[in-house]
C-alpha cells in the first residue's frame, strides 16, 4: 500500500521556501519532488487558501510564505493538505455480519481514534520552526552536506 506523502513533502517545501531567497516556482517544487507542476499547484492552492504561502504570477514571479515558520504547526499543514488518513490499517469490512468480526473492528476503531487524537495533538504542539531548527543541527553535525541540502533546491 502507497503512503499519503503529501504532508512530509509540504513540510519539506516550506521549510526550503524560508532558505530560499525569492520565489519559487511551481517547476522548481516539481522537479525537487520530482513530480508535476499540476501536483504542486494543487496541493499549494491548499495552503494558500489558508494563508501559509502567496503566489505570483508573471516573470519572477511563483510561491512564497505567507508567514513565518514560527506560526505554521504540523496541523495547521495537515489540515490544509486535506487531511490524509493517519493510518493505513482498517477494519476488514464495515459491516461485518460476525459478531467477532464486530468486536473486533469496535475495539480497532476505538484504538484508532485514540491514537489519531494523540497524534494530532501532538502536531498542533510542533511548528514548522521546530523542524528547521532540527535542520539546522543536523546541518552543524555535518557541514560537507552543506552544499547539497544548504539553502538551495535539491531532488
């Protein structure tokens, strides 16, 4: 089963969007994350809604934050991304004629959405600045990296 990467690679976006000097493109989002332009402008049009990003048209023009970092949570991108499933693991069938099958799926979807409320609490705790700044240290640890995952772009 494919994992829902859409938050990940927003966090990953934006967190290069605040090192990169001017705007960045649709092009250049798509080809870091090697994907579409289309891809990239859907899912941006999400957070612009919002107001994490701005974009531009016309020559310079592209995404850009819409506020710092410091005021941008894991949640707040989690909702504007649309709110991808958490987890993967579901119950069998949704309206199982067994009564073990029934207890069964109780007892999954009540851990489940114990689970989901933990997790999304937690991403309401974590701002985007709190992931650069873990950045930042793996970057002192390793300075030769630098150059490849720096302030610039990479795929």
């Amino acid at each position: 089963m494919r994992h829902d990467s859409r938050l990940s690679r927003m966090l990953h976006v934006l967190i290069h969007m605040d090192r990169h000097e001017g705007a960045a493109t649709s092009e250049t989002i798509a080809a870091m994350l090697n994907t579409n332009p289309v891809v990239v402008r859907r899912t941006m049009a999400g957070l612009r809604e919002k107001g994490y990003v701005s974009s531009e048209k016309g020559h310079g023009g592209g995404w850009r934050l819409g506020r710092p970092l410091s005021e941008m949570t894991l949640l707040d991108i989690y909702e504007a991304v649309g709110e991808p499933a958490v987890f993967a693991v579901g119950p069998a069938c949704d309206q199982p004629a067994c009564l073990v099958e029934q207890a069964v799926n109780a007892t999954l979807s009540e851990a489940f959405e114990e689970a989901e409320k933990l997790l999304l609490s937690r991403f309401g705790k974590v701002t985007l600045a709190d992931i650069a700044r873990d950045f930042d240290a793996r970057m002192a640890r390793h300075p030769a990296l630098a150059a490849h995952a720096g302030a610039g772009w990479h795929a």
